[in-house]
C-alpha cells in the first residue's frame, strides 16, 4: 500500500475515533439530563456550520462544519435574576450578563418552566455536567483494558548484541554526535576499528557477559587498559582486543558534576515485544497511566513557553511540548506510514493515542473554571453548600404561615452562574488563544517521529 495511502488511512483513523469520542461525550451529558426531566433542544458535534441536522421530538440532532467539539443545548441553563439583587461587577459588565442572560432565557416557554436546568438539585446537577468527562474516562478505560488484555503492553529488553557504534568521538551535545557524522580530524572510536552492528558480546577478559548492566561498569573502569573480548559474529567466535579511551561525561545531567572513565562508542540493541498483562495487573498500569495523565495536565503550562518562541521567535519545535488535535492526527498519519513499525506497533500506538486523548479530555474537563464542565460542578457544589446552611439555620424555626394559616414553602436557593460570565470570557478566550497558536504549530513546523 503506498506511503500516501497509509498515512491518509491513520490521519482518518484518528479523526474518526475523535469524534466519536466527542459524540459519546455530548450523550453523556444529554441522557441524564434527559432522564430528569429537563429540555435538550440540541445536541450537535461540532461547532460552525450545520452541514446534516434531525429534529426527533424536542431535539434537533446535527453535523456542523468544525469538527474541534460539541455540545447539547439544554433550556434555563442560568436562573432568572433574583429580585431585588445586584451585580458585584461594573456597570458595563452587569449589563451584559443581563443581556446574557435574557438571550439565554427567551427559549423558555412558560410550559416548560419546570423543564429547567437550573431547577434540578444540586445531584442531579452534577450527574449531568460529569456525564460527559465520565463518557471520555469510560472510552479509555475500554482502550486500554482492550490494548493491555489482547495486545500486551510494550516492553524493550536490553540485549548483549551491539545495536549501535559510534563513528567517532565528538562532544556528547555537539550536532555531529546528534546526526552520527564525523567532522574532519576527529578520531574514530575504539568500537569504530573493531566491533560491527550485529556482535554480539559473548565475554570480556574471560568473564562471561550475560547482560549489558554488567558490561559497562567494566568499560568504564578500564580507560586505557586493553580487553579481551570474545564476540559471536554471524555464528562465528571471534577474539578481539580493544582499549577504551578516557572520557568525560555526566552521568546525572549536564548540571552535575562531571566523570571520567572508559568509552568505546558502541550501545546496545534493545528488543522489543509486547508482553502479556494478566487481569490482576491491569489496575496497576491504569493507575500508572492516571498518574502521568495528571502529571501531564499539571505540567501544561510549562509547556506553552516552548509553543511561543516556536510560533513568534521561529525556533525548533519542542518534541515534548504542547501539541493539538491537527499534530496528533498529524503524528498518526506519520505512524501509520512509517515502515520501521509493526502492524501490531501501529495497532497499539493508535489505539493508544485515542485513549491518551479521552483522559486528558476527561481530566480536562473537570477543572473547576467555566465554561468547562468541571465550572459547572463546581457551581452545583456551592449550591448545594448554600442549601444546607440554610436547612441548619432554618432548624428550629417556624416556617412563615400565609394567608390561609398554612407554612409557606421556603425559596429555593440557587447559585447564579450568570454572574461567571466574564470568567467565562476569559477563560474561553485564553483557550481560543492556545487553540490558534497550536494549531499554527502544528500546519507550519508539526512534531514528527523523529522528534522534528
């Protein structure tokens, strides 16, 4: 199948399973809401454009043109405005919540009144907002139980067999020693003159090497000093003697204090190979991967430094920085094509990417800020604190009779989310931001496989 081919094929794999990803989402928000009673006016994948839409009883169901989200349209979202209340915010800004809020409430008909979001308890407020990042939680946990239980996970073994021989010996950070080419007058590496890609190392002054741990401390130690070495050579035992040079290098980072021992240049060949993962293992690696999804979230900001000086200082693209929806399908489309992986490598690092994405979008979408869901939670949590305080100071009160001597229901308490506008604009504009500047990155200097 030509490059072309597979590299379209895995750009179209991803983009699939992302917005199914996205249309599971949006049901995890629309079901529960539609099972308490409240009115889903839309549910829609994607933002822009309606290109395809369905209208089946109070919901009209759609396609639009951007494929970056989704979202479902559910009536009374923020509560009327509470009489006699005033807004903590300036004039101005008081004055567009106002007008937020009016557009928000003109499609509630007065025979839909008790259909409203923001009437439902703070539980059942929250069970609607999760649904949807608990959809993502639950697309990865069937991934990765998929991945782990039929594939395995992936696993490099450290072998004794030379997998690669430096040409010579050039600084450790030197842009020859990154491309493996040698400038002119720089001396060849002991394992240049004598050993071959493919030895593999049998022993070393008579003493049997079994793995390469036990190797290096050897050739460390010896700087200078000529080894014996037995390699098995396509088959065939041969006796070598080779001398490793002094080197300087730093073995805890460039920060740390410097070493000097033995080198010869050579490094091992590393096996790789899916190994079976049990049932009982799988919590394990799921926790693992929670762990550096979190890890992963919280270290994002140090991330946009790099994505800056990439799209306004032209500089290299940071391979471990923040990358979008476009250099994900990007780096997919270049997986799929590369000859160097497996069918089942590239089985497994799709699936896997897919999965990545859905935690992220699930832990993502918890964070306490509006617009995001986790904003919307944390709204119905200080409702529902609101609430019982006022259920403990209305405790041994009588309830106020009206006229027909009867106790009077007590108002209910509503937290009004209509006054987060401006956080919601800012928060929304930070991401509109990030969105643009990543996907600028992403179309003129994308993250390969290589690292580029």
């Amino acid at each position: 199948m030509p490059s072309w081919l597979l590299y379209t094929l895995g750009v179209l794999i991803f983009a699939f399973g992302l917005l199914l990803s996205i249309a599971l989402h949006e049901i995890g928000h629309m079901v529960p809401a539609k099972k308490f009673g409240v009115k889903v006016t839309q549910y829609m994948v994607g933002f822009g454009p309606t290109i395809w839409s369905r209208t089946r009883g109070d919901t009209e169901y759609g396609i639009k043109g951007v494929p970056l989200g989704g979202y479902i349209r559910m009536i009374g979202m923020v509560p009327p405005r509470a009489d006699g209340t005033r807004s903590r915010w300036p004039r101005r800004m008081a004055t567009a919540i106002e007008d937020f809020r009016q557009v928000s409430r003109a499609e509630v008909d007065e025979q839909d009144a008790h259909r409203q979001f923001y009437r439902l308890t703070p539980g059942k407020k929250m069970i609607v907002m999760t649904g949807g990042p608990v959809m993502n939680l639950l697309i990865y946990l069937v991934l990765t139980l998929f991945l782990l239980l039929a594939l395995g996970s992936p696993t490099t073994k450290t072998t004794t067999t030379v997998g690669s021989i430096s040409k010579c010996l050039v600084a450790a950070n030197s842009d020859a020693a990154k491309a493996n080419t040698c400038p002119a007058g720089a001396p060849a590496t002991p394992a240049a003159t004598s050993l071959k890609v493919g030895d593999k190392l049998l022993s070393v002054n008579g003493r049997t090497i079994t793995s390469w741990d036990a190797l290096t401390p050897i050739i460390q130690r010896s700087a200078g000093v000529p080894l014996s070495l037995v390699v098995d050579r396509k088959g065939t035992r041969v006796p070598l003697t080779i001398t490793p040079v002094e080197n300087t290098f730093y073995p805890n980072g460039i920060d740390k204090p410097a070493v000097t021992a033995g080198f010869l240049g050579l490094s091992p060949f590393e096996k790789a190979y899916f190994e079976s993962v049990g049932i009982t293992g799988v919590p394990g690696k799921i926790g693992s991967q929670l762990k550096l999804g979190v890890d992963a979230l919280a270290n994002y900001p140090s991330k946009l430094h790099s994505l800056w000086q990439t799209v306004f200082e032209g500089k290299q693209r940071d391979p471990e920085g923040a990358v979008g929806v476009v250099g994900i399908g990007r780096i997919s489309g270049d997986l799929a094509s590369d000859p160097g992986f497996t069918l089942k490598s590239k089985i497994y690092t799709l699936i896997g990417l897919l999965a990545s994405v859905n935690l992220l979008l699930f832990l993502f979408n918890l964070l306490p800020l509006l617009p995001l869901d986790g904003g919307h939670v944390a709204g119905a949590l200080v409702e529902a604190v609101k609430r019982g305080r006022a259920r403990l100071r209305a405790r041994g009160r009588p309830a106020p009779l009206g006229p027909d001597g009867r106790p009077l229901p007590r108002p209910a308490i509503f937290v009004d989310t209509a006054q987060m506008l401006p956080v919601m604009y800012a928060v929304a504009s930070v991401l509109v931001v990030l969105t643009l500047l990543t996907l600028y990155a992403d179309i003129v200097k994308p993250i390969n496989l290589n690292g580029g």
